[in-house]
C-alpha cells in the first residue's frame, strides 16, 4: 500500500544547484522529459573585459547569471546534443545562488551537482534549508563522498528526504542512476526515486550500499586501473588494449583509453585516488596507485579531451589532413596508430554469440588470449570479493556496470558465458583466487550465478544460497528469456515469439538488423500467424540497432552481376512486405530504437503505430548509395505530403520539405526530432523514454488498438500527387545546385528520380493516384538506378568502407 501511495507523488519543478558540465546536462535530460528546470550557479567576483567595456557592473543581471547562463551554451553546443530538440530548452531557467535560490521552495525535487567536496556541499544544504519546503526531495549527484557525511545540522525533514542520486555523463545517453540512502533516507523515498528513475527518466536504477565510489566506479575504476598496471607488465600499447577492450567484448568503440580522453584523466585520477585513501583494506588495494606514465600525463596536462591531448593526440600531415596519433607509454612520445592483429581475435570475427565469442577470447594461446585471462581473472576475484560489501546482489553490479559504462555483459554474466567452475583452478594457476562463496556455490551443484526458469532470469543470492527473482524485471519483456519456452517460429534471421495477451513479437537478428530475404520471411510468416491465431503483432528487438537498413550486399550482388529480374522480385517482395503491415486484419506497431534506417525506416513507416524509444534515429538514407527508398518509403512520403496539405497551404513548401529529407538522407537525433522529419505522426506515434519498457509499451498500444476494435485498412487511391508541375521545381531545384557544384551529376539523376516519385510521374496536372501506383513508379526507379555505374561505386564504397561517396 506505502509503495503505491508514493507513487502519487509528482515532479513538475527540479532544481539543480550547479551548472558545471553534469550540472547543465541534468537539467537537460529533466527537461527533455517535460519537467521545468531552475538551473542556479554561483555569482562572478570580477567583471570580465568586455562586460568592463560595456559599462556593465557586477549588479547587471546579466553579469550575475553569466557562469551559469555561458555553462549552459557550452553544454547545448556539445556533440553528442544532450537535449532531444532544441524547443526543450525553453524548460530550463537560469539564476543564481545570491539572487535565486528562494524560487527552490516552487520545486519538487532539489538536486545538488557542485563542487565534489564536502565543505561546499554542506554549505550549499544549510543554504537550501532556508528555503526548502518540508517534504521535497533533495539529493545529491557526488561521485564518492560518502552521503551520511552530509547531513551534519540538517532536520529530520531534510534527513527523510535526503540520498545521493549518482547520474552517468553523459545523462541524456548512459542509463545507469545509482540510489543511495543513508540511514535515514525514509523507504517511501527511496521507492519513488527508483521507479521515477526508470519509468520518467529512461534509467536503469540501482539501490546501492554507501560505499566508497558506490557500485559502478567501484568496479569500473579498478578495471581501468588495473589495466594500466598490465600494460606496463605485458608491454602493450595503447592500439592493442583499445582493440583487446573495445566491441569484440561487447563494449563502446572507444574502448580503455579513448574513454579515459573522454572522461579525463584528473577525473579518473580523482576517483582512484579517493578510492586509495578509503579503501585500505581491499585487496587490490595497490592497483589504485598510479604508474608513472599516468603521473608524468597529469603532470604534463595531457589530461585527454578537454586538454587537447592524452592517450590520443589529433594532428594534421604534411598535406592538411587530420591524423590521430596515440602515445607510447615508454616514451611518452606520439606516434601513428598501429593495425593490431592477433590469431585470437581472428578467431571470433565470425562469432557473433557475445558469450560463445568469451570463450574464444580465454582460451586464447597468443599474447591476447594471455591478457584477456589476467584481466578477467583479476576481475571475477575483484567482484566476488566485494560481495556483500558494496552489494548483497550480483544483478546489481551486473546492471551497474552495463547501464554505467555501456558493457553487453556485466562481470558475472562474463564469468557465467567462460564457465564459473571451470575458471576457478584457471585462476588459481594465474595466482587469483575468488571469495569463498563462489566455491561454496559451486561445491553445492550450483555451476552458473544466472538461470532462466519458465523464461524469467533468476540470480544466485549468496546470503540464502539459493535463487530468486530479479525484482522490477517482471515490468519489462526480455526476448531473449521469452524466448527460451515462447519461441512460435524462427529462421536464421528473425524469430517470432508470444510476448503474451494474444500479441506476437517478430524480431531480427543479422547483422546490424539488415533486411534481407530472410527478413522478410520472418515478416510475413508473422503476420499470417498473427491475422490466423493472435490478436496483434510488435516488430521489435533487443539488438544494438532496431535495423541498419536493407541488405547493401544483396542490392550490389544482384545489380552487379545484372540480375534484374532477381533484384525486381526482391524489391517486389519488400514492397509487399511493408505493405502486407499496413493493410493486415491486425494492428502491428513498430518499436524502433536506436539506428532505424532506409528499410527498417519502410517498415516503421507502414506500422500502424510507432512506439519509439527516445534515442531513436531515424532516416531514409538510401540517396546517400546512389538509390532512392524502394520498401515503400518514398511512396509513404508522397502519402504523407498528400495528407498533410491544408486548404491554402502553399504546396511547393510541403514538397520541397519530403524532397529534402529524402535528397538529403536525414537522420533523427532523437524520436522528437524525428515527428518534425516525418518519420513519425505527430498526434498518433508516441515516445518511450524507457528502453527496458519499449517492448511492453508497443505491446499495451497494440492491445489497445485491437480491444477498440481494430478495423482492417482500405488500400489508398485518393492521394494528391502534383505531377508536371511539381517535378519542375524539383528540376530547377536540382539544376541549379549542380550548376553550383554542390551536387555531383549523378545527385542531380538521383534527386530527378526522386522527385518523379513523390510527384506521381509525368502527369498534366495535379491528379489523385493509389498507393499501387506510387510503388510501381518507386520501383522503376530504384531499379533503373541500380543500372547506373555511379551507384554501383557507391554501393561498393559502403560495402568496403562503410563511408559513403560522393561521385
């Protein structure tokens, strides 16, 4: 009964007292969101030169607010953006500590983001005490001081609504929100904080012990330190460990030490060395203390990104053009980056299995099998000990360090995929030994700290050793568990599931999700399951990608080799297929997030209804390989452009908009954004901020949809196209920018193609056609393109490089 009660509790107003680089991108995120933002700052001492010059004094308005308002301009300029449209900013208000710290009595939530020490911080409380209104929460966003240290003179009221809120940076893209209470954080807070977390904020929140560094840099840190010291021990450089340590492991591209540039050196030295001072008796207690090559980097400035140059440094050559260098750690000197070539990791291009590809890289005989066994060894043993320490719960560190540092596999699921019994005497050969429970575990029959049971993940809890539910999962569909005992049909390269309430699921799983036959197979074969037995339909996935378009290979093969009649058949099918969602007895809603591009675009666009994660990129990028969208794209367009035409609305406008964002292959940064391409229908497509809870919400849109009484479509023929007219400013258009150099030959060719299309051919004046007569047209396009030596150049630079060229 508490938990629901706290659930009532609302957030309209946040306040986020510091504007440094997490400070601004918090309030940026809770404005994403919708909610109102005071974002506050301290006031200048000094006026700058130009403010001098202008007569200005340090009472302007304009002067007191400009540390903050100058953070906030430097944060909306960063790349990635941390706002999902530039409209959202108009949430946040600025102001400072001095002026405007009264307006935090208006906020429902004050969170804290200055300086990390604790005299400051204090002192911001005792100020925000005056002001506060008895029962607002009130947390903090440090990265290790310990949170009980903080409430010295605070009220109880202040103490009941008090816990530290550890945000990842950057917050808009890393999913992990560590709660942590003090002993007198009241349990109704902490409940609201961890749902507020993951359903409003999009987060994976994770209770965490207040200890040193928490749970995500506790382990994340001591794995960066770790490997510095097993640089120097296995003289490897710095192109290796990113190459050893980046996606053949299942995290970011940027791997050990870009991350370090990314994150910057003084900041990771500042975790390590806190965690060096307050962590005397851990065991790996000497890894925290830097090797002399840090320590000369610090000295030097070389702090990474914000300083121009760390482990990597960018240059430019003789000729002008920029070059990355990395440095070598024995000389402290840059160099050109090195190819890194190991048999071991030869051996796994061809794996895709994540958990199949570990074992691989353990059993390694070279030099990288060496280093993958040292570092994992020494991090199982790091993890088992620190259990019960930072956490009574292996899922926790699991999730922290997935949804904290972009991992697929957290530490235990790594250990499970390698084998939990067999790596103990592995480790043990190595010199590491793990914490007593991990044997007592498996010397009770127990070989794996995860198992599914009915399709649901159970954990080991090695207080009760036994298994129990992860808590909060059973809100969330999970494929790959459903589809241990749910599984309805499968082929290499989709597999459709019962998620449930008479609602199939049909996923992808080639590579970067690529639409190729057997795709499309899996696609019709669900919805003719679907329209016989069930009630709607999901297209969704858990991949990195919802789909990275169709399969360019196939395209090029067929178009190479002149199989016409294969490649017009092939498009056929697509087309077919995008219309077979569109026109089924069921509902079927798409839930893309992620790279949604070209033909995994067609399929959203031919969805009933989209259920977008907000990180959702969307785009119609087939201009880019010298085609034009063929699964139907171009003709949704040209229905899209139809029915958005007002009584009055100047045409050539609405046009030359769905001209462009085709022509010029736009991408959402963002599911809003993406409403403004087009992409989706505003009013009718929605926005899941949650990526663990897209697959349900695309569910319950899709039971919604057939419980009101699903009424199968009617095949359009009564769309506007303007024919001879429209196509002549798509001429003109294209005419005059190549005779401005800023389109090559074949753009202007393609752009012509394209506009044919979307104005419904060589017609005398505007007429209404039928969506059969758009795609004939969409075809004969696409494939007349495909005959083009350009566009074959094109196709096999994407192929080969995976850059697009320009010919």
């Amino acid at each position: 009964m508490e938990k629901a009660l706290t659930r009532r509790r609302t957030i309209n107003n946040v306040a986020v007292l510091g504007s440094g680089v997490m400070g601004s991108r918090i309030a940026c995120h809770f404005a994403n969101i919708g909610v109102k933002v005071l974002l506050l700052d301290i006031v200048p001492n000094e006026l700058e030169e130009k403010e001098k010059a202008a007569g200005k004094s340090l009472e302007d308005k304009a002067v007191r607010n400009r540390i903050v308002n100058a953070a906030l301009q430097s944060t909306l300029k960063s790349n990635p953006s941390p706002i999902y449209e530039k409209s959202m900013v108009s949430r946040i208000t600025t102001g400072n500590f001095d002026d405007d710290l009264e307006k935090i009595s208006e906020c429902d939530w004050v969170i804290e983001v200055v300086v990390e020490r604790l005299d400051i911080k204090q002192q911001v409380f005792a100020n925000v005490e005056k002001y506060r209104k008895p029962g607002t929460l009130i947390t903090s966003n440090t990265s290790g001081i310990p949170i009980h240290t903080m409430l010295k003179d605070r009220s109880e009221d202040f103490q009941k609504h008090f816990c530290g809120t550890h945000f990842f940076n950057p917050p808009r893209y890393l999913k992990l929100l560590e709660i942590i209470p003090s002993p007198k954080t009241d349990s109704s807070v902490i409940d609201f904080l961890m749902h507020y977390g993951d359903l409003y904020l999009g987060k994976t929140t994770v209770l965490c012990k207040d200890t040193p560094a928490f749970i995500a840099n506790r382990i994340g840190v001591y794995g960066i330190m770790a490997l510095f010291h097993l640089v120097e021990e296995m003289e490897l450089t710095v192109d290796e460990v990113d190459k050893l340590t980046g996606p053949v492991l299942g995290r970011p591209k940027s791997a050990t030490f870009r991350t370090c540039d990314v994150v910057g050196l003084d900041t990771l030295v500042h975790v390590a060395n806190g965690l060096d001072e307050n962590c005397k008796d851990d065991e790996a207690h000497h890894l925290f203390t830097m090797p002399g090559y840090i320590a000369k980097m610090v000295e030097n400035d070389w702090l990474g990104s914000k300083s121009g140059q760390g482990f990597y440094k960018k240059e430019k050559d003789d000729k002008g053009k920029s070059t990355i260098l990395s440095l070598n750690l024995k000389t402290l000197k840059y160099e050109p980056k090195q190819k890194v070539k190991y048999a071991t990791l030869e051996q796994t291009k061809s794996i895709d299995d994540l958990k199949e590809r570990y074992k691989v890289l353990l059993s390694g005989k070279d030099k990288a099998g060496d280093f993958y066994r040292k570092a994992f060894y020494g991090l199982f043993q790091y993890v088992s000990n620190r259990v019960p320490e930072i956490s009574d719960d292996i899922y926790k560190i699991d999730d922290a360090l997935k949804a904290g540092f972009a991992w697929e596999l957290g530490p235990f699921e790594a250990w499970d995929a390698v084998g939990v019994k067999e790596t103990l005497k592995a480790m043990e050969d190595e010199g590491m030994k793990a914490a007593q429970w991990v044997y007592d575990m498996v010397e009770s029959g127990t070989d794996s700290f995860y198992k599914l049971d009915a399709g649901v993940k159970n954990y080991f809890k090695p207080g009760e050793k036994a298994y129990g539910s992860i808590p909060g999962k059973e809100d969330f569909i999970i494929l790959e568990n459903v589809k241990a005992t749910k599984t309805v049909w499968k082929n290499s390269g989709s597999t459709i599931t019962d998620i449930g309430d008479g609602i199939l699921n049909v996923e992808f799983h080639t590579k970067m999700n690529t639409i190729g036959g057997e795709v499309i197979q899996g696609i019709q074969k669900a919805v003719d399951l679907a329209e016989k037995d069930f009630r709607g339909l999901v297209v969704a996935n858990d991949g990195a990608h919802f789909s990275a378009g169709a399969n360019v290979g196939m395209i090029f093969m067929f178009a190479i080799e002149q199989e016409y009649d294969e490649l017009d058949m092939a498009v056929r099918m697509f087309q077919n297929t995008t219309m077979r969602l569109r026109y089924s007895s069921i509902p079927v809603v798409a839930a893309p997030h992620n790279l949604t591009l070209g033909g995994g675009c067609e399929i959203c666009l031919h969805a009933d209804k989209v259920v977008a994660h907000a990180e959702a990129y969307m785009g119609l990028v087939e201009f880019g390989v010298g085609l034009i969208p063929g699964g139907g794209g171009t003709k949704e367009f040209a229905v899209r452009f139809s029915d958005e035409l007002q009584e009055g609305d100047v045409e050539i406008n609405t046009l030359t908009d769905k001209f462009l964002t085709i022509g010029q292959a736009k991408v959402s940064t963002s599911a809003y954004e993406a409403f403004d391409l087009g992409h989706l229908k505003k009013g009718h497509d929605t926005v899941t901020v949650s990526r663990d809870r897209l697959i349900v919400d695309a569910k319950e849109s899709a039971i919604q949809m057939a419980e009101a009484g699903y009424t199968q479509p009617i095949e359009r023929t009564d769309i506007k196209v303007l024919g001879k007219s429209g196509m002549g400013i798509v001429y003109v258009g294209s005419d005059t920018m190549k005779a401005g150099n800023y389109i090559s030959e074949h753009d202007q060719l393609i752009s012509q193609k394209l506009g044919s299309v979307l104005c419904g051919g060589n017609l005398s004046a505007p007429t209404k056609v039928s969506e059969k007569y758009l795609l004939d047209l969409e075809r004969e396009a696409f494939l007349s393109l495909c005959g083009e030596r350009k566009t074959l150049e094109r196709l096999q630079s994407i192929i080969k490089t995976g850059k697009v060229l320009r010919n």
